[in-house]
C-alpha cells in the first residue's frame, strides 16, 4: 500500500510529428500534466489511444485516471450535428477515452477529467456540448484566466472552497448535465466549470473545465492523488521461488 500511486493521463496521437531528425507519428501529452501529478505527489503513466475493448484492463491497472484536454468531442457521440466552428473528430481518441472514463466509473477508480476531459465525463453520463461559446480562448494557442466559483456544499468546494482564477482555454461548454452529475463551479457568465456526481453518488469524481496543469494550484490534482491513495487496491504478492 506504500509508494506514490500511479495516475494514468490520456494524450494526444498526432500524425508527423517532427523532433531532431525524425517525422513520425507521436504520443503526445503537454509536459504540465505529469509535472502536476509529480507535484501532488502521484506517478504519471501515458496512455495513448488503444483498443476501447482494453479500457477495463489498462485501469485495472491504475490508481486514478486523469482525461486530458485536447480536440472537440465528436457530437456524434452526443447526437448532434457539427457546428460551423466545432473542429474535426477525433473518433480513435474520443472511443478510448470514452471507454476508460466508463471503466473507471464502473470499478470506482477515481477520475478527473480537464477540459476535453469534463466534456467526455459529461457525454458519457448522457449529456450534451455547447458547441461554440465566446470570451474563454480571447487569443489563438494562448492560456486566459477568469475566476470560477464553487458551489457550497459539493466536492469541488471542499478542495477549493474560494472563488479563484483559473487557467482557460476551451471554445465549448457543458450543456445539458449527464445523468447524476450536478454542477460544481461556475463562471461569472454561467458557463459550468466544474461537474461531479450529486450528493452519495459514485466514487471519486470530478470534472474540471480548466486546465490545472497551467496553473501553480495543485490542490484539484493532490485530492485526486488522495482518493488513489485511499482507494488503491493491494498489490499482488510477489511469486515464489517453487524450487526453494
């Protein structure tokens, strides 16, 4: 039960990547992610797009799971049609990750999803996307700010219990909640910020509309690393030498 728990973050596969010599395709993960999850005291494991059937096996595996931030959700996944600035599917990545927030909220390992990863925790509960709002990305590949509020009484509350400044960058929004998740945080415009499963719900669980891994505030990740703690299973016994 000792040692840092282990926080598997899902990443980007990008095609022609270029590094030194070399043009191929990578898997990517913004190196602000295992940093944070370093910082709050957990091991980060990369987990590149896969087999949606291995889902339940790879977080098995793991103490907590964290859905990155990346490209729009595909809104047929939330039986819609693409809007005018909605960008292009990311259909192997959006059937992963969909399968390993399923997974984890199946085995009740605990999940934090960022940006991208809140919209999937939502889709997958039955919600659906805002496809377009102005006023949280002002500048093309530049982090903003604005501060988001928490709502007394909720999760999210606990860990951050003050109105605060966060890190942003996202062009859509939560629209209808998924089944059993409740609001958690706002901001000033009424865009949701943070979702959870409602009061006795679920295990650990939490969705961030922002992009701690930007920030200098670890307190979101540290409770996540927590829970792992809390709730990690015992590791195997280790094999017998059947000749001694």
């Amino acid at each position: 039960m000792g040692g840092r728990p282990l926080i598997g973050v899902s990443t980007y596969l990008e095609p022609g990547v270029r590094w030194g010599v070399w043009e191929l395709e990578a898997a990517l993960l913004p190196a602000g992610y295992p940093r944070l999850v370093r910082r709050a005291g957990g091991i980060a494991a990369m987990l590149p797009p896969d087999d949606p059937e291995h889902a339940a096996a790879t977080v098995a595996r793991l103490d907590a799971l964290v859905v990155a931030g990346g490209p729009d959700v595909d809104p047929a996944r939330y039986g819609a049609a693409p809007g005018p600035r909605t960008g292009p599917p990311a259909r192997a990545r959006d059937a992963w990750e969909l399968a390993l927030v399923r997974a984890a909220l199946e085995a009740y390992v605990p999940l934090l999803g960022v940006c991208r990863g809140m919209h999937l925790l939502n889709v997958a509960l039955g919600g659906t996307l805002v496809q377009h709002i102005e006023g949280h990305a002002d500048v093309v590949g530049v982090f903003g700010g604005h501060p988001v509020t928490p709502v007394p009484g909720t999760r999210y509350a606990g860990i951050v219990p003050e109105e605060m400044s966060v890190p942003t960058y996202h062009h859509q929004a939560v629209d209808r909640l998924g089944v059993g998740l409740v609001a958690s945080a706002y901001a000033a415009d009424g865009t949701v910020e943070a979702v959870e499963p409602a009061a006795g719900g679920g295990g650990w669980v939490l969705g961030v509309q922002w992009h701690p891994e930007m920030g200098e505030d670890t307190r979101v990740m540290r409770a996540l690393v927590d829970a792992a703690r809390r709730t990690r299973r015992p590791a195997p016994p280790a094999p017998t030498d059947a000749l001694a």
